[in-house]
C-alpha cells in the first residue's frame, strides 16, 4: 500500500530506462528496489534522487563504503523510516557487516537514544571548550 | 540554563567521586564535560549512565572508536540533541576525523534525511529480498 | 492491529453519532474512515478532536485547503505516522493535487530533510537579521 | 557556537565564490545567511548543496514560492531545527506571509503535531480506499 | 530571539485580556509565561490554545495533574522542544516532583529511547498477543 | 519481515537461556515477547537489554509501576515506534490502565504534540524563571 501508483511500463520513458540503467550498472546487478520504481511516477524527480544518493553512496570519499551504510541506517532508525532501515541493513549486509557489527551498530544507535533524551530533558549548557570558534 | 543545579561539591559524595575518576581515568584527561557534572545530582543515574557508555564507547569491539562516533553523531542530529552533537563532534575529532571525513559524514546523514522523507511519505512497499527470514 | 478495539456498535452512543453525523455532514460523503470509527472507545476524546479538525481543516481561513493538506502531510511524514500520510494524501488528491504537485512537495520536503540535518549537525548560529523582535 | 569553524577568506576560494554569486544574483541581494559561509568550508559540499535547495526553491514549478516555504517550515519545526526554522519563517515573510497567514500555518502544523500523536498511539489500521493500487 | 514580535499592550485586546485573567484565575498566580504572550499576536490561536491546555492539563480527570506532566516532559524531550521541557519541568517539580521522581523520569524515557532505537532498527513482528481485536 | 533471523533454537546457549528464565521469574509468566526472541542473536546485547530494562521498570522505585509505563508509551508514541507502542499499551493494561485512564494519556500526549509545534515554531525565549541555577 503506497501513495503512488507503480508504472507498470515505466521504462517506455527514456528517462527512466536511463536512470534504470545506470543503477543497474553501478550496482553490477539486475534487481532494482521498489524505491526507484515507484520513484518513476515523475522521471526528473527519479534522477536528481538517484543522482543524489549515487554521488554520495556510490563513489570513492573519505569514508568507506560500510562507514556510510552504518550512519545511513542510524538516520533511518531515528526517523523511524521502515522501508530505508531495511533496505540499507540489506546494503550493509552485501558490503560485509557481520553479525557483530550489527549488534555493535545496535549498541551505539541505543546508547545514543539513551543520552540524547536525557540532555534533551536536562538541558545541559555545552561546555564552551567544544567551541571550535 | 538547565533543569537540575549544578551541584558545587558533588565529589564530597564517594559514588560521585567514584565515578568522575574512572572517567579521568578512561580518557586519560583532567576534563569533565559537564554531562556528568550535571547528572551528579542522582549518584545512581550517574553511575548507570556512565557503565552505559564506557561499555559501549570506551571499549574495543567490532566497530573501530572513530565509527562508533560518526554513528553516536548521526542519531544525535536527527534527535536534534544539541549537547549530543557538540560533545560527540568533538569526540570524533580527538580520535581523527578530519574535515574530509566531516563533510562525508554531513553528505551521507543529509541524504539520509532526504530520502527518509521520500519513503516516509511515498510508503513504498518493503522489497521481500529484504527479508532475512 | 491497533491498541484499541473497533467498538461495532458505535453509534448507539448519541454523542459518538452526532459526531459521525456532522463529518458526514461537513465532507457531504458517508464515508468515515478508521481513525473516526476507532476514537469512538471514548466519546469526549472523538468530540474534542474532531472539533479541532474541523475549525482548523474544513473552516475557510487565511490558507486555502489544499495548502493545508500539503502542510499536513508535511508534519505527518517528517513524525514517520503512517495512517495520518496515507489519509493527508488521499486528501490532498481529492481537493486537486496533481502528480506534478506532489512531485514538487516530495521535493521540498526532501529537501528540507536534507538541510535540517546538515544544519542541526553543523548548530549554525542563527543571523540576527531573522530576529523579529 | 558551531562545530565547523567559519573561514574568514572563504571567497579566495574560486568554487566558494562562484557559489557566493550565485546566491547573490539569484536572491538580488548581497546579503548571505550563515549556512552558506558555515558550509564553505567544504566547497563541493557547499556546491551540492545549493544546487540542490536552489533547484527546488528558486525555479518555477508546479507550486508556488510561497507555498514552498511553509511546507519547508513545516518540516524544519517538527525535525526541531532552529536555524531552519528561523531562516525560512524569514523567507516566507519576505515572499508574502502575512501574520493571518501564519497564524493559519501555526494551527495546521498544532493539529497535525496532536492527530499525529493519537494516530502513532492507536495504529488505527490504514483504510483500504485510501491505497492507490 | 523569536519568529513573532511580542505584543507589548497585548491585553489592550479584550479578547487576549481574558485569556490571559483566565490563566491568572487558573493558576492562581499573576506569573504569565511567555508562550502565552507571544500568542497574543493572533487572539484566537491564543484561545484555541489555552481552552485545549486548560482543558487536559487544568481539568481532574482519570490522570492525576502530576502524571500528566510527567507524560507532558516525557513527549517534549522527544520532540527535542527546549521551551516545553523547561515549563513542564517547572510546572511538574510546582507539583510535587522530587529530585528522586525527576532521576526516575529520567531513567525511563532514556530507556525508551534506548529501546525505541533497537526496534525501529530490527523491526521485529508485533507479537499477535498484544492485538486488541 | 525483520532484520535479523530468529535463532529457532536459542535457549541452547546457557547466557540466553538465563536471560529469558529470568524474564519468566521476573514477570511470573511463561510467555516471552518477540523482542527479546529477537535479541537473542547476539546474547550480550540481550543480557545488557534484559539488565537495563529489568532495573529500571521492574524494580520499585520513586515513581509507580503504571506511570512508568504511560511515560514509557508516550515516548514511544512520538518516536514512532510501533512495536513498543503495542507491547508498553499492553503492559499498561495489564498493570491496571482502563479505558478513560488510556483516552486521558491519549489527550496529554495529543496536547503536548500540538504545542510542541508551536514553540518549535515560534522559539519564543524560555523564561527566567525556569531556570533552576
């Protein structure tokens, strides 16, 4: 149950057949997730995304490509956004996260939501040592 | 400004004092940000808190310290916990991120936001790839 | 599933009718959807919470109703409530929004997404040119 | 009090300037608020970024300016981000907010902050009229 | 620094002067917080406001006024409301709260958050059990 | 549809089987919820679950068992948590919550969702009086 209509021939748009393409390129696979399908329903809002996340997720950077899964999962937990947690622990998986990882990820997204509420309610003033100005 | 007082001698409480000097201790640093100055005022909801964190944060396990952070850093902007961020930015940094990886981290959590927002609000149906049962 | 029961012969109760009656009414539709139907447990809470809808959504004001569906779903997705997107949506087609307008409020609230993070994380201070005061 | 140090030369940067005149001849203002000069210290970061809000905002498209700024609000204040609110409440003043008007804004965003709550708190089952498919 | 201007003859208004006795007569006080001065700027919002406050919050009711509070704290430091938690904080420790109930409100919402993370994150299946239909 | 596998036989490993005979004890009851079924695939994030869990809610402490509980659901609520949603209104229940106890909890967490948008929105400054220093 969704709030848009999936095309069935999304790919008759050259459009979206490009962006398709290309994500099946740069994953070296043929399965495409139901994000980018449903994304279909407005090609140019379908590439800048896939543009987008491509940019980030997908070329060589600072941090390695699991770092980034990690954060990415830990957004998507906090804001409670059940199709990306899976679809990004999915990733993580394929990029090597093992059972220990996992928990240790589950450890620190847990900590973390433990003492943001307890600074959210305490309201402690930032030590000005933080300052980086 | 903040919802408890700062107790002045808070370490005239031999829990408190316990627990302040296995934090000098773990960070091998006279400094105490004023988190735990603050949480003082209940020696028990120190001392929980404090084993909390160090058993996650302070001690080796299958994610490396810096990572650890980035994650702690990524829940704590989407709580928009404003202590959260500033203390563990600064933790990130002691233990070597550099503004490279500073900017990696804000792309990836940015587009985290973004495409949170996407799935939040399209409700595109999970892929059953993605089921690990 | 849902934490309270779906009382089956609601309208028995003339509180819980009158006000099923004036949605129906108001929408000059006999349909009433789930979230009405189950606040029914407790006539008060039904009454008060479809008065504040009602004033607020179905009352002409400064904005006109199709902007307030959009900003519904807006609060809606970013709070991750599945039921409220689904119905804000739904509603939102209903009073005119086209694909090309949901495409443009994707985009917008992605973008928002995106540059809340960004900003909660980097606590920008804020310029003393937005001050009202 | 920010966790990215503001450059003070960030202009002898060519891409930081570029981006800097770009903001200025698209707004008619010299003028620039502190997320871009903050953001400077990354300049792809920066690039990405306004290219991205500056797509959205800033070009025709199926909604109106003004429209786009109350929506932006309305996510900025249920994600908690102080700067954005401030900066877009600013923006949408100066495309023609009225106070009516934003008394309005305030009442939908109130009620969709209450429906929210109760809908997160009885996970009322979704209707099935409400699905596109 | 705020978003609206402060009115400063708002009770010049005879509509926001009866509000604003309504709440001196409720509590008992001549104190008026700020939240309801800078509603005055649009009068009914500021009645709006206050009857649904007054209502839940001034009115016995199958809650005690202290356990509302509390549950008002517990929602406000989620939804990281600097404002909300400092009022609540201070009406709830007006009504009776010690330092012991604040340490263990505390407790609680930091293990709510702690616990909210590791299912947001493993989606685990609702238990049929919990069903109420 | 989960991110981890459910370990069919995980009470063959002695650390989980202490832990849910220990929750058995605890709660006097042979049913054992899915979350913990889950965390068993990694039994010291189970064990240190099960320890924080069991000190904080199943212990006798400043505030009662019931309330622990509401406040437990009202954060839960605003994080969108629909496993702990249903399993804390379960436990709730199960300590004694009727049906005008839960529509009250459901007024209190609707308020404060509604005005949390509100000074989110207005960030009007917190009153000097709140301030506990």
């Amino acid at each position: 149950m969704s709030t848009v209509k999936l095309i069935q021939d999304a790919e008759a748009d050259p459009r979206v057949k490009a962006v398709l393409d290309d994500i099946r390129a740069t994953r070296k696979s043929d399965f495409i997730n139901n994000f980018w399908l449903y994304l279909a329903f407005d090609p140019q809002l379908l590439e800048e995304t896939w543009q987008g996340v491509k940019s980030v997720m997908a070329v060589p950077s600072a941090l390695d490509p699991l770092t980034k899964e990690l954060i990415y999962i830990a957004v998507s937990v906090t804001n409670s956004c059940r199709y990306c947690v899976h679809s990004h622990t999915a990733a993580a998986r394929a990029k090597g996260m093992t059972d220990e990882m996992y928990a240790d990820l589950l450890r620190v997204i847990a900590t973390a939501g433990r003492t943001n509420q307890l600074l959210n309610a305490m309201q402690v003033p930032v030590d000005p040592v933080f300052d980086l100005e």
